[in-house]
C-alpha cells in the first residue's frame, strides 16, 4: 500500500504537468483558428500568452476559485469543533500540514479536498453531511479526502475543474463565433484546401473540447475513488467508519449539491447531482457506483 501511494504522488505529479502542457497546446490551437478566421496572428500570440498566464494563476489559485464557486466558508472552530478537531488530529496520523476546514450550507450529505498540494490544502464538508454522520463515520470520509490530499490527487482534480472548463468555453466560443461571423467583402482569400481543412479542425476541435474535458475528469476520478477509500481505512484503522459513511451517502434522498457543476462534480466523495441509473449516464460518471466501493472495502 505505502508503494503504491508512493507510485500515486509521483504519476499525479507528472500528469498534472502534463495536463498544464496539453491545454496550453490545446489553446495555442484554438488561437491559431482564430488568427486564421481573422487575418491577425496578433490574436494567436494573445492567446498562448493568456494560455500560460491563466495556468500559472490555475496552478496558484485555482483551489480559491474552486471553493468560492462552490460557495464554501471557513469552518467556525467552535460552531463545528468536531470536524476541525478531526481534520487537525488525521493530519497529524496522515504525516501532513493540517488542512483549512471549510463548511458548505447544504443538506445533501457530501464532501471534497483540494489545493495545490498538502501545505496549501482544504477539506469541505456540506452541514447535511455534518448532520447526518457520527464521530467515527465522520472521520472516515475526512481520512478518505486526506488521501486525495496525501497523494496529490487535490493538484491534478483542481487543475482538471479550472482548465478543461476554459477549453470548453473558448472551443464554445470559437464555433458560435464561426457559425455567425459573416466575412467582410475585403476579406483577403485563402486557398480552397487549406481553409476546408482548418474548418473541420475547428469544428472538430470545438465539438470535442466538451467530450475531452469529460474524459479528463473521468481519469483523474474513478480509481482514485477506490485508493482513498483504502488509504481511509489504512490511516483510521477502522473499515467501519468508512463504510457506514457511504451507506449514508448512498441513501442520501436530495443528493443534489445545489452549487456543484459539472466541471466540479468529480472532486466531491459521491456524486453531488441527483441519482440516475440509465447505463449511458453511469458510464460518464464520474464516480464508480458507491455499492461497489462498500463491497471492496468489506473484501480488505
């Protein structure tokens, strides 16, 4: 288990910078359409410009737009001692600075970390799930985020929500921007081959942004579900905590977090929209079904 997590941090470090690499390329390629379509490569040096200025503002910040976005508000140390007090003690088991706690006001019962890496990391829990669980189930679901934390899932997860989102709406933009733009009488023309060509680029780059930013979120999410889960159980010493947690969750009758998105939705414990079980749905979920991580957890 120590190995494996240790092979986790090091493949989760690599592939956030990966991710980092992919977008700016993916972006300096929507730029480049742009220039194309109107006659400036003025725009595509903007573009790889902003590409490279929005992912160092990702990299350092993006945790803060997250929990703002999601509506998430510092934890009061006295109001919800327990869960501060159970945040600062598994830090201290887990080897790790302790995280920021933070609170969302909501009644589904659901939690998520994130952060750029231990030093600079926060666990938020909705009141619902506050509510809902005991000391012991509590401290199940803070070991399983504290593992998200420990293993640098938290960098990769966040850099998914902040920049495939962008790539969606720029890729968004571009193909209502070439669908209505009309070319100006005075517009120099271009060769009937290549302009075929950076057409259905574009258009193919536009409709698959939105399926790319999925699948991103769906590899940095399913498996790393199950690792936590166990890392849970490994840095509590109690598969009991854990498991009533998510038989909790799982009969959770308003699931819905009404701040979450899409773009969030893979950072959170359990799904934060509403149950569906049309096969095509759990198919892009981003999270494996919640009987199958309890059934794992009771075969450890």
């Amino acid at each position: 288990m120590t190995r494996l997590m240790f092979e986790e941090i090091e493949k989760n470090k690599r592939n956030s910078w990966i991710l980092i690499s992919l977008f700016i390329i993916v972006i300096s390629l929507i730029g480049l359409l742009f220039s194309y379509f109107y006659d400036s490569y003025t725009i595509l040096l903007v573009v790889i410009f902003f590409s490279i200025f929005y992912s160092v503002i990702a990299y350092n910040s993006g945790d803060s737009m997250i929990l703002s976005m999601l509506g998430a508000k510092e934890a009061d140390k006295i109001k919800y001692a327990s869960f501060v007090n159970s945040v600062e003690g598994l830090s201290i088991a887990a080897g790790i600075p302790s995280p920021k706690a933070y609170v969302i006001e909501d009644s589904a019962l659901n939690a998520f970390a994130t952060g750029k890496e231990p030093s600079k990391a926060s666990i938020t829990v909705t009141t619902g799930l506050l509510n809902a669980l005991n000391r012991e189930e509590l401290e199940g679901v803070i070991a399983h985020e504290m593992s998200h934390i420990k293993n640098y899932d938290i960098r990769l997860m966040m850099l998914a929500v902040v920049l495939a989102g962008l790539v969606t709406l720029l890729s968004d933009f571009f193909l209502r921007s070439f669908l209505y733009r009309k070319k100006s009488s005075s517009s120099k023309s271009k060769g009937g081959g290549i302009e075929v060509i950076f057409i259905l680029a574009g258009l193919v780059l536009a409709i698959l942004s939105p399926l790319i930013g999925k699948l991103i979120q769906l590899a940095v999410s399913r498996q790393r579900e199950y690792l936590a889960d166990a890392n849970s159980v490994v840095l509590t010493r109690n598969p009991t905590g854990i498991i009533n947690a998510l038989k909790k969750i799982s009969m959770d009758p308003d699931p819905l977090v009404d701040s979450a998105n899409k773009a969030t939705a893979h950072l959170f414990i359990s799904s934060p929209f509403r149950k569906n079980t049309n096969a095509i749905n759990n198919l892009f979920s981003t999270h494996p079904p919640i009987e199958d991580r309890i059934k794992r957890l009771q075969e450890m």
